[in-house]
C-alpha cells in the first residue's frame, strides 16, 4: 500500500488538460445536450425569477409617490394605502421566488442524473488501458463532487446571472430617468468593476481546477485506504496512511484559502466602488434638494433604487466564482466523456462461414497469427511487449502458455476477449477475426478467469451467474461444483449470501473458486484462465483439476500454468519467452528438450538449468508427468 500519492498533475496519473482550454462559456455551453429536455421548465423559472427581481424596483416607485403624495399632503389614508401595496409587492416576491425553486428543482436533479448514467456507462465502455492511466479517485469525484456542482450552477448561478444582468440594466434604465446627472455617478465604477471580474474569472479558474483535482487525489487516497486496510493493519501503516491523508488534506486546505482570498478581494472591490459611488450620489442629490433642484420623493426613489441594485451587483463575484467551478467541473466531465470508447468491430461473419472456418479449412479453434503488442501510451522507440506470436490451439484442445515472469503470457490472455487491442497480426476464433466481431459477441463466446479474481457487492448466485445471462440455478449448482466450491452451502444463506465489497469477506482460495465458477457457467466455447488454481491448496486443486477436464473437454482452452499440476490439464504446452513462442509441445517432450521450460517448472533459483542438474530435474519432472498423467 503506497504511502505517498502524486499530484492529479502528475502526468502519470491523469493526462494533463489542454494547452489552450476553451472559455468558460464555450464550456458551459456543451451541457446544452443535457438542459435540451427541461429548458422550457428552466426558462419559465429563470422568467419568475425575473419578474420576482424587478418587482423590487417598483417599490421606490410607490415609496416616491407615498413621500411626494401623502406624506406631503398629510393623507394618512395615502400612506395606508401605499403600505399595503408595498406588503403585497413583497408577498408576490416572496411566492415568486418559491415558485422559480419548485420550478427548477426536479428537471435540474433528472439532468444530474442523465449526465452520471452517461458517464457511468462511458466508462465501462472505455478501454483497459484508459482505467490503467487514470485514478479511480479522480473518476469517482468527477462522477459525484463534480456533477453536483454542475446541477448548484444550474439551478442558482446560471439563473441569477440573467436575472441580475436583466434587473442591473433595467434598474440603472430606471435611475438614469429619475435623475442623469446621479445615475452617471452610479455608473462610474463599472468599468473598472468589468476589468477586474474579467481578471478574477482566469485566475480563480486555474485554482478551482487545481481544487478539484485535489479532491480526485484525496478519494483516491480514502479509497486505496478503504479496499486495503487489512494490508496496512497488517504492516502496522496507519501512521504513514494518515500522515499521506493529511498531507493532501493540508495541500487542499492551502487551495481552498487561496480561493477565498481571491473571493474576498473580489467581493470587497464589488462592495466598495458602488458604496463609494452611492456615497458620492447621495451628497450631490442631498444638495440638490436642498437647492430645490430635487424631490424628496425622487432622491428617495433615486437611493431605494441603487439599494434594491445593491445585492444584484454585489453577488456578481460569487456567481463568477460558482460558474468558474461549474466551467472547471464541466471540463474535467468532458475529459473523460471525450476519450474514445473501444471500437466495435464490424459485422459478424455469417454462422455459414463460421461453421467453415470463416478463411479456409484448418482454422478451427483458437489461433494468433504474427500478433504484436504495445502498450498504447509506452515510447515508440520501446520493445513490444509480444512481437510476432504464432499459435494455434485445436478446436476442443487445451494448451497451457508458461513462461517467466514479465514475459507477456497474461497480456497474451487480455488480447483474446480484446481488453487490450493487437498492436499488429490478429487473432481468430474458428477462422473469424475477433478485430471484426462485435465485443458483445465475442465476449459470450469467450470466458475468463482473472489470476486476481474480483467480486462485487452482491450475492454469490449475482457473482457466478454474471457470467452468462440467462444461466439458471442449475447451472449455478454445476458451475460451483467444478470449482469445488461447497463452502457456499455453509454460508448464512447460501447462494444468496451477500459477499461484500471486492469479496473481502471471503477467503483468497473462496474468491478464486468463485471466480472459476462465474468463467465456467455458461459453458463457454472458448476459456481463457489465468492461472486460476494459484491460491488454493494441494487437495482442493487436486478436486477442482478433476472437476475442470470435464469442463475443458468442451471447451477450446488457454490456461497461464506456473505449476506442473497445472500444466497437466492441458494436452500442449507452449513457452512463452521474450514476447515469443520459442517452443511448443506436450509437458513431456519440453521437459527433455527444453532447458528453459525446465528450470520453470524446477523452479530453481538460478538462471539457467543445465548439465547433470537438468538431466535430474527432468528426470523427476517426467516421472511425475508420467505418475499424473494417468489420474
């Protein structure tokens, strides 16, 4: 379990935005997709919300009649009368405002939800070596922390931009026609007020981004912590896990302050220059009065006016900051939205052709003809990882792939139901090429069995029967018989105990067994296992080899084998040696012909095997061979 974590800048671990991003607006616009199918419910809000705001300017309208009219005339019924149309203006106000809420509440959750069920079905579509590259940290925040402050900018800053804008401009409309001359003074700050948003918006951008990156980092680290707890009680690593946790939690402290720094100096600007200006505007049309140049009513009007605009203007720092939060949370939502799904092969060959052979006769089963791989984001200059494999597995054969350890064989494995793709060759399943069938469909034909078996948060049968839709409970009962798998009828509720997450409440030997079991209930035609007997026991792997022939006699098989116990399930052995087949044949004829697959099977700590020492070894390999084989 590491104990220090990179940066989500790392270029290791998440690949680093564009050099130029689009603006924040350009951004926020590619949501439209999204608010396409409630826009009509989010406009009708956004227009309440407009109403409800201008109706704020009308009360300097009724307060400049009430001082200008009854006040002045000492009607007591006129002030009456005003006070209840300002009581009513406010009750209007406040069921406006209540109405744009209930209006935009539902349709803003449904377009959270439709962007999470997007993103969570993109990415299982992405291919392997995207979720090698990026931290699972990282996607589960952009798929929570992110989308929800995309749905906050929806419902509230987005709105309030445009009814602030429309009530700014409609209030400064009303001042200019109360009286020119204050409302030019009001007006004075607003070019540099435009300048210095202008200013915020790009360097409160970058430090959001880096915020929420930060976030990614932190799940990261509470989830690696979670999933591998007992490693670090078991290495007494608590101390180092915190310290790492509080470290990133300090890094984030340190950023979210510099955002609030950045959001109170804004914030303090957008306060002072107008509160300066209204100060200035207030002495000019006191004088005024005094003069008899003003009303009283109009500078009342004029100053509830300005005051009824004071909010709009001053919240125009903290809709920027909220929108250039759902800008970067937008952005980091695209980055993964934009990376290209694994491509669909094209149309399946007709079953005719694939009862052929699809290319000719010979070409049943499964075979690698000239594949090469290389991992996608390693150095052109850098060895493949397989250069120009040939094989051929019979229909209905059984061949075990050894080598060391780094030679590719479980690579080699992952090329088959196209988790990874070939670099160059191909591979064909009864004479089709799997570059051409439909992942959909290769992947019902092709089973596998992981050497790290996973298991999900659900019941056994959920766990099993994922292998095969359709399977039933028959088929559950004999695929947990050949894996030898009886500790189910043990468990609280059998089959439809739940396991927990990643099956941690079981044993390693009891995930792996239920890992061969979900590879084997649907009677696959073709098997690709993982070393799939490394953590069960000597009695137990002899009972589920015995089990597996049946299931392998069915099935056109290639097994990864560390173990001669292994090797013996399959009727051909091929090893695998610096991204090649160098030899192939029965486990026999390798251990006398070959000093490679000896010292593998040995498993002697020196490099090689040779002289009299190789002639023992393989001795004792071939007796036990021969001892095994006729099990």
């Amino acid at each position: 379990m590491p104990t220090t974590h990179a940066p989500a800048t790392d270029p290791d671990e998440i690949p680093p935005p564009p050099a130029a991003e689009q603006s924040a607006v350009r951004t926020l616009l590619r949501l439209w997709p999204y608010v396409r199918p409630v826009w009509r419910r989010w406009a009708g809000a956004a227009v309440v919300a407009i109403v409800a705001s201008c109706l704020s300017l009308v009360f300097p309208v009724v307060l400049k009649w009430i001082v200008d009219g009854p006040v002045t005339d000492h009607d007591p019924g006129g002030v009456w009368l005003g006070a209840g149309m300002l009581l009513g203006l406010g009750i209007t106000e406040a069921l406006l405002f209540g109405l744009r809420r209930w209006l935009v509440a539902r349709p803003l959750v449904s377009v959270e939800a439709a962007m999470r069920a997007d993103l969570y079905r993109h990415l299982q579509r992405l291919p392997v070596a995207f979720h090698d590259r990026w931290a699972s940290g990282q996607l589960l925040s952009r798929g929570t922390t992110d989308l929800m402050v995309v749905r906050l900018f929806l419902a509230f800053p987005m709105t309030f931009l445009i009814v602030n804008g429309v009530t700014i401009t409609a209030g400064f409309v009303l001042l200019l026609a109360q009286d020119w001359r204050l409302g030019l003074v009001l007006l004075a700050p607003a070019l540099p007020l435009i300048l210095l948003c202008y200013r915020f918006e790009s360097t409160y951008s970058a430090v959001a981004r880096q915020a929420q990156d930060q976030v990614g980092d932190l799940t990261t680290v509470v989830e690696e912590s979670v999933l591998g707890i007992r490693i670090i009680k078991g290495f007494g690593r608590h101390r180092s896990q915190a310290r790492a946790f509080r470290e990133l939690s300090q890094t984030l402290r340190g950023t979210e302050l510099t955002k609030a720094r950045l959001l109170a100096g804004i914030l303090a600007v957008i306060t002072l220059l107008p509160e300066v200006a209204l100060g200035a505007a207030l002495v000019l049309g006191s004088m005024q009065v005094a003069d008899g140049k003003l009303s009283a009513g109009t500078l009342v009007a004029f100053l509830s006016t300005a005051l009824a605009l004071r909010w709009p203007i001053d919240s125009i720092g903290f809709l920027l900051a909220m929108s250039q939060e759902a800008a970067t949370a937008t952005r980091r939502f695209f980055e993964v939205m934009d990376a290209a799904e694994e491509v669909e092969g094209g149309a399946p060959v007709g079953l005719e052709d694939a009862d052929r052979g699809g290319d000719g006769g010979g070409a049943g089963g499964m075979r690698f003809e000239g594949v090469r791989f290389r991992y996608p984001d390693a150095p052109e200059a850098s060895e493949p990882v397989l250069d120009r494999v040939d094989l051929h597995i019979r229909s209905g054969e059984t061949l075990a792939l050894v080598g060391a350890t780094g030679s590719g064989k479980t690579t080699l494995t992952a090329l088959v139901p196209r988790l990874h793709e070939v670099s160059g060759g191909r591979i064909t399943l009864d004479g089709r090429d799997i570059a051409a069938m439909a992942r959909e469909e290769l992947r019902t034909l092709v089973s596998v069995a992981f050497e790290e078996p996973t298991l999900f948060s659900a019941t056994v049968a959920e766990n099993v029967l994922m292998g095969a839709d359709g399977s039933d409970d028959s088929q559950l009962d004999r695929a947990l018989g050949v894996a030898q798998a009886s500790f189910v009828k043990a468990l609280p509720e059998g089959a439809g105990t739940q396991v927990g997450e990643q099956g941690l409440s079981l044993s390693g030997g009891q995930r792996q067994r239920l890992a061969l079991a979900r590879a084997v209930v649907g009677r696959p035609r073709f098997l690709v296992l993982d070393d799939p007997l490394s953590a069960l026991d000597v009695h137990t792997e002899a009972l589920v080899e015995a089990a597996l022939r049946e299931v392998l006699a069915e099935s056109t098989a290639l097994v990864v084998a560390h173990r001669p116990s292994t090797v013996l399930l399959a009727d051909r052995v091929a090893l695998l040696s610096g991204g090649r087949i160098t030899a192939i044949g029965t486990h026999q004829e390798l251990l006398r012909d070959n000093a490679e697959y000896r010292h593998l099977m040995s498993g002697a700590d020196t490099e090689a095997v040779d002289g009299a020492g190789a002639v023992d070894d393989a001795a004792r390999f071939v007796a036990e061979a021969e001892g095994k084989g006729t099990r």
